[in-house]
C-alpha cells in the first residue's frame, strides 16, 4: 500500500514511517510539512491512503483533508496527538471525507503498543471503511 504522511513534526513522521516499515506491503512514497504541500504532492501521486495531522502551520489538516477530497480524492486517515482532545476537529476533517482518526504513536520506552496497533489496524485496508461518495468509482 502506498502511504503518505502528512505532518510538521520530525518526529512524528519518524514514529509512523518506523511503524508503517513493520509491514512489508507498506510503503512511504511522500512526506509533506503542512496541507498545502499535501494538497500539491497529492494532485501530482495520489496515494493509497494518507496520515493527516490537524495541527500544522500554514494550512492545517482539516482544510488539507477539505481540498484533497475535492481535487484527487484517496482514503485520509487523521493522526493526532490526542483523539479525545481533539474531538471537535477530527469531527470536522471527518465531515470532509476522513475515514478515522487515531493517535500518534511514540517511540521509546514511553511509546504504547496498543497506539501502534491501533495505527496498523487502520493502515492494513483502507478499502474496508466505506469511503465518502467523492471517492466512489
């Protein structure tokens, strides 16, 4: 599967690639800092799926998710640092055609497994999850 991350913290995009490498069918074909670099990457190689931070400089994941769905529709996955926290804008991102929301995983001995789990459940078939109208063939 051929995945995008999309995130203005070094590491973070370092946790998810490090999860993402523990699936052989995983691939990361572009990292963007910020939802108008995803916006453009994603016009020019749309991925299988994508993981949307919310909070970002310059544009953030809900206006990201909003234009992509718009222009070259894939499956969005959001990836934030507190899903509870951040209720109100994961409902937001999802109204524009986000599929889930799930933390971001941690590396280190503060890491939680049960993140990283949640992280490749969701990364495994995107197909699963019905997309938004936009999306259907």
């Amino acid at each position: 599967m051929r995945i995008a991350i999309v995130n203005d913290m070094v590491i973070a995009i370092e946790a998810m690639r490090r999860v993402l490498l523990t699936v052989a069918e995983h691939q990361v074909v572009w990292v963007a800092k910020n939802g108008v670099e995803a916006v453009a990457k994603c016009a020019q190689d749309t991925p299988d799926l994508i993981l949307m931070d919310l909070i970002m400089p310059v544009m953030d994941g809900i206006e990201a998710t909003r234009q992509i769905m718009q222009r070259s529709p894939c499956a969005i996955l959001i990836v934030t640092a507190d899903v509870k926290l951040n209720a109100a804008k994961v409902y937001e991102a999802m109204s524009y055609g986000a599929l889930d929301a799930v933390n971001t995983p941690i590396l280190g001995t503060y890491g939680n497994p049960e993140i990283t789990q949640s992280l490749l459940r969701r990364t495994k078939s995107p197909r699963h999850h019905p997309l938004p109208p936009a999306c259907q063939l």
